[in-house]
C-alpha cells in the first residue's frame, strides 16, 4: 500500500517534470527566434497575379543535339529577377515532360508543372541574380546584365553525366533567359551557392557564357 508520503513525492515529482518540459519548451522557442532573428527577415515571395505573357523557352533535344524554341504563356512578376526565376522554373519542368527527349528527375503531374512555373522559388533554382557585368577598371561600360544561375545541389546530382547533356541544359537556360528578357547577355552558373568545375562532370562552369543577340545561346 503506497503511504501518504510516497503520494505526496510521485505527485511532486510529477509537477517537477511538467515544469521542465514547459521550461524547455521555451527555451527551444526563444532559441529558434533568436536564430531567425539572426538570419534576418525572409523575402516575401512575390505573388503573381499578372495576365499571361508569351514566353519562348529553349528545350533540348538529345536526339540531334539541337535547341527548339516552344512558346508558352506565364504570369510573370515585374521584378526581372523573379521574371527570370519562373521562366527557369518553366524551363526546368520542360525537361520532365513524358514527351521530354532531355530528361531530368521523373515527370512530373500537370498541377505540379504548373504551380513550379508560377512559384519563385523552384526545388532545381535556389536562386537567380541580376548584376552589372563585370568589367575590367577603365574600361568603357559593358551594356547588359549578368544573370547568376544558382542551381540546387540535387539537381546538379540528379543532371545525367556528359557533354552533350550538360551543354545543352546550359544552353538552354542561356537562351531561355535572353530571349525573354534581352537585357542580360552573360550568365554564369552556380551550384547551392558555390562555384563548381562542372554541372555533372564535363560542362563548363567557371566561365562566364555569353548570350547571343538573336536570343539563341552563344559561347566566349
């Protein structure tokens, strides 16, 4: 039979523990807001509530090695650098199409491809930036933009290994970019925000490509 003093003890016990849970609950809550707070406010994603605008994205084919321009239409943001986010979201999900001959990752659903090319922050983009090109000091302004393509760590390990594949996804994007918003005419590429050798192993990405004024992609 438990006694009066063994009651009293389980039932303090039992208040001590509740007591540290919420304790440390807290302490986890005040934790998690100082980290955020630390890594400062998040970016509002921009709401796309625009008409559709026709757009051409350059999709590869594997079998010939070439580029086809297919248009589209997308509600595009105003800023260029969301503009260009959803335009490579688009793009991207092109290459998962069950008719694709460039096939990155699985397909993908209809309502899934959809909501990819109106969201801003797509799973193979982390992020794109808009910059004046870099130039050498007292040289005449070079016009246009670079676009800084920072793709995802798993796209770049999912993206099938060789230099036809690889170009042309580089190509692609470059003439997709150009060719709807024809002030940038340089891209360089990232991976998860840090420069690699390669995409998978064998195209280029340390250098800076140019982009061609016809809006197909092109080479320095």
């Amino acid at each position: 039979m438990i006694s009066r003093a063994q009651r009293i003890l389980f039932f303090a016990m039992l208040i001590a523990a509740v007591v540290m849970a919420v304790g440390l609950i807290r302490l986890r809550e005040r934790a998690e807001d100082r980290m955020h707070a630390a890594q400062g406010p998040t970016e509002p994603v921009e709401q796309v509530d625009a008409p559709a605008t026709p757009v051409t994205l350059y999709i590869p084919n594997d079998l010939d090695n070439t580029l086809a321009g297919a248009q589209r239409s997308l509600r595009l943001p105003q800023d260029d650098s969301a503009r260009a986010r959803v335009l490579l979201a688009a793009l991207l999900e092109a290459f998962r199409a069950p008719q694709s001959t460039h096939r990155i990752g699985g397909a993908s659903s209809s309502a899934a491809r959809d909501q990819a090319a109106e969201t801003l922050q797509p799973a193979d983009i982390d992020e794109v930036y808009l910059m004046p090109v870099p130039q050498a000091a007292g040289t005449q302004t070079i016009p246009g933009k670079m676009a800084v393509v920072d793709f995802s760590a798993a796209f770049a390990q999912s993206h099938p290994s060789g230099v036809e594949p690889e170009t042309l996804t580089l190509l692609s994007v470059i003439g997709t970019l150009h060719a709807n918003l024809p002030s940038i005419t340089r891209v360089q590429f990232l991976v998860d925000g840090r420069q690699q050798d390669t995409l998978a192993g064998h195209a280029d990405l340390t250098r800076i490509y140019l982009a061609s004024n016809n809006g197909r992609p092109g080479g320095q």
